[in-house]
C-alpha cells in the first residue's frame, strides 16, 4: 500500500464508526485538502475541492472510491500548480499528502444506551416535569394534571389567558 493510499484511507475513516473506510466523503475529502496545504485560498479553494468531488464521484453516490479520489486529484493538481507540467503537478500534490493523517484521529462510538430509558429517567428533568412521572418512572397522564385548579399554571412566569 503506498503512502498516498494510507492518507486516503485515514481520512476517509475520519470520525466514522468503521476504522477502515474504503470510500471518502465530501467533508472528509475537504478537511483532507484543507489540512494537507492543498487548499491555499488563491488557487484552489474549498468551492474548487468541492467541484472537483463532485466532477469524480458517481452520480448518486456520496462518496468517492480510491480510483475517483486519484481523478479528483488530478483536477486540483493541475489547478493548484499551474505552472507545472500535469504529472510534475500530480507528484507535488502527491508529496503535500504523504504521511498526513486528520489531527483528530479516534473514531466515533456509537451510542449504547437504551431509547426507551432516556425519556422516562426522572433523575434528569427538572421543575414541573418531575410532578408527570410516579416512583416507578411510569406517566401519571391527564389525571395528575386535572388536579391542578383551573385558570393556575404548574410552570413559573406564565401568564394565564385574559391578564
């Protein structure tokens, strides 16, 4: 595997729950141009990273593969050195990448806890919220709140109707 296609797979599994990701999306395409000095703001900005996705990738599609990332680079290369021949440009794109990886590099953790628990755990709300749920974090409903008197709010600083 050679350098290049090292850098493409680190920061196409740039905060991806996958650790080996095998296509590249767009934001992680720009933070890989961005980060790399491809982006100099004078010859190629971010609105050019993202033509330059977007010419490459399969229409549909939300990401690019290896082969479509080398097209894209391509495109940007002869843009960002100009004045270079196209395959001398492409080696100094290539040489900008080499060995970069995303300065944030632990991957996102799916989230483990229950759905059903969160909306029900009472230790967490506050005010007139609490008064909803009984001891067995059950919902008291409409008949808690018929208790209350009629023309009161259960809710702090709210006006009633007609004031």
């Amino acid at each position: 595997m050679s350098e290049m296609e090292k850098a493409f797979h680190k920061f196409a599994s740039y905060r991806r729950t996958s650790k080996v990701a095998n296509d590249m999306t767009a934001k992680n395409f720009s933070k890989m141009c961005q980060e790399c000095g491809l982006v100099d703001g004078k010859a190629v900005n971010t609105d050019d990273v993202d033509i330059a996705f977007n010419k490459v990738r399969v229409k549909g599609a939300r990401a690019i593969n290896y082969v479509e990332f080398l097209q894209a680079m391509k495109v940007l290369s002869a843009k960002r050195f100009s004045s270079k021949l196209p395959e001398d440009a492409l080696q100094a794109t290539f040489k900008l990448l080499e060995g970069k990886e995303p300065a944030d590099l632990e991957p996102v953790k799916p989230i483990t806890a229950s759905g059903v628990e969160r909306p029900t755990n009472t230790s967490k709300r506050l005010g007139s919220d609490k008064q909803h749920f009984d001891k067995s974090r059950k919902d008291m409903g409409i008949s808690k709140l018929s208790d209350l008197a009629e023309g009161t709010s259960n809710i702090g600083n709210v006006e009633e109707p007609g004031t």
